[in-house]
C-alpha cells in the first residue's frame, strides 16, 4: 500500500522483511487502491528491527507474544515513525499467534 500510495496508483511491490506474510501483498489491486486513497489517511514503513523491538516490549512489558504482522502497529507507535497529535487518543490492536513462543 505504502508503494501504490507513492506511485498514485497501483503497483507490483516485492514481499519482503519479517512480517510479509501478513502485511505485504504483491500488489494493490484495481478495485482496492481507490478505496484505500480515499479511506486511508496514510500509510508508514516500519522497519523489521522496530518490529521485533515492538514484539519484545509487548512481551517484557504484558507479556503477550504477537506475530511480527500483529505488532506492526505498536511498533510504529513505540519507533516513533507514527507521531500522535496533541491531545490524540489512540489505540492499538495487537494480534495474531503465528509465533514462535521459545524465542521469547
């Protein structure tokens, strides 16, 4: 989406990085790019590294373990690359349980 959004249209992008299978498809469809320019504000990178980061806060933290695609959002949050205005409430819906829990 971050690469249709760029381009103003949409466009064939590589599936890459730790959350790919959740997050990455190889393009933005026809019928789902208009949609999304007119429903999405924006969208944002976030880099693998804030991602795991963002799995181990969530885990060290409350102890929920999330799949890197379900902690994307915190970790845009906690990386700082999403910025809330003044006085904005915001949450964050972590999710998913496609996860090796030994590696926490």
């Amino acid at each position: 989406l971050y690469r249709a959004f760029e381009a103003g249209r949409p466009v064939d992008a590589p599936a890459e990085g730790i959350a790919a299978d959740s997050l990455a498809p190889k393009r933005v469809g026809e019928m789902m790019f208009p949609i999304a320019e007119a429903y999405v504000e924006r969208s944002l990178l976030i880099s693998d590294d804030d991602i795991v980061a963002a799995q181990k806060a969530l885990w060290d933290r409350v102890r929920i373990i999330s799949e890197p695609g379900g902690a994307a959002a915190f970790a845009a949050v906690l990386s700082g690359r999403y910025q809330p205005s003044p006085g904005e409430r915001i949450a964050v819906l972590v999710c998913g349980s496609n996860t090796d829990p030994a590696k926490f």
